[in-house]
C-alpha cells in the first residue's frame, strides 16, 4: 500500500485509531520480522539437520552449523526491527561495517582453524577415507610419508593409529585436515597395505681357480 493510499485510508478511521495508527503499524511490522525470521530459522535447521543425518556428520559441526544460521537471522532480524523503529539507515549502515571489519579481521585471524573445518566438513561430504581405512600422505608418489589407519576424524584433525609403530606401544599421529588436502593421498579400504618383501640377496659367483 502507497504513502497516498494509506493516508486516505487513514482519513475514514476514527481519530482515537488514527492516533495508535503509528504505533500499530510499526509494531505489526515487528511482529511480522521476528514470525518470518523464526520459520526461516527452523526451515534452515531442519534442512541442516537432514543434510548432517544424510552425510553423517558428527554432532559438533551440526551445532556450529545451526548456531551460524540462528544468528545470522537473529542479527539480520534485529536490523531491520531497529529500521522499523525509526534508526537512520546511516546508523545501521556504519554499525553494519564496523561489526563486518571486526568480522573479517577476526576470520583471517582465524584461517587455519576455518580451513580445518571446511575440509572435516568436506571429508565427511566427499568421503575421501573412512574411519577404519589405512592411508599414506606423501609430497610426491615417490617419498613415504605419514601412513596409519584413520581411528578419529573430528573438525580440526584426522587421527591415525601409525602403521610402523610397535603394536605394543602404538603411535597416535594428528594430522590437520587442511593438510590432506594439500597432499597425495595413498588409500587402502578397511586392509593395511601390503609389507614391502626384502629381495634376498644372489648367491655369490664361485671364484674361478687359477691354473
């Protein structure tokens, strides 16, 4: 509805209407806010929720998840209700930049620890390995590297039981999961790689005798 329509809407009302008509508006548009951003809350988490039983993503990235939704709606919601009420658009605007310059200053101090859980949330997507296969990690084909069987991913590291260690006395290596990406990945599925057979050594030529 138009400026104009409303202000001859607003001429047939009764004056005590007309005077609760700048408070009953507004508010209904805040009712409407906070009503639509609570179902696009739950509509986003039931989404999430169905996405992480579906790739089977373990619980804390499923909450990390649905807390970045609830308060980007939460924060987005609180900015147009402030508009509702009246605060200059520069207002929101400048508090709208300073909170993103925080932000940004506070995601790149953070890197490696966002990079770690974007690539645990591509593993668990992807499915590069499971728990339970053997893998190896190498800079090139031709160097060993970190080989083990995969007993824990969570969102920052990839645990191996290492492979060479003595059974005894068994070796936990942590490994970043933005390091996997980063490297050739060797795997074998739920089997331990085979043992590299010792050649035994040729017999030594019999020396000839001399006449």
């Amino acid at each position: 509805m138009s400026t104009s329509r409303f202000d001859k809407f607003k001429t047939h009302l009764p004056d005590w209407v007309q005077d609760w008509l700048d408070i009953i508006v507004p508010g209904a548009q805040i009712l409407l806010i906070i009503g639509a951003a609570w179902l696009l809350q739950r509509l986003l988490r039931k989404l999430v929720t169905r996405a992480a039983r579906h790739y089977n993503l373990p619980h804390a990235m499923l909450m990390t998840m649905n807390g970045l939704i609830r308060w980007s709606i939460v924060l987005s919601a609180l900015l147009l209700v402030l508009e509702r009420l009246g605060v200059s658009a520069t207002v929101l605007w400048t508090a709208f930049t300073g909170f993103a310059t925080v932000g940004a200053v506070a995601f790149f101090a953070a890197w490696s620890v966002l990079s770690n859980l974007f690539c645990a949330l591509l593993i668990f997507t992807v499915g590069p390995f499971r728990i339970g296969d053997y893998i190896e990690l190498l800079d090139n084909p031709d160097k060993p590297g970190a080989k083990g069987r995969v007993v824990d991913i969570n969102l920052l590291y990839t645990t191996l039981e290492d492979f060479t260690a003595d059974p005894e006395h068994p070796t936990l290596l942590q490994i970043p999961n933005a390091l996997i990406f980063q490297r050739v990945v060797r795997r074998w599925k739920h089997v331990p790689p085979p043992t590299p057979v010792a050649t035994a050594a040729e017999p030594a030529a019999p020396a000839q005798k001399q006449g």
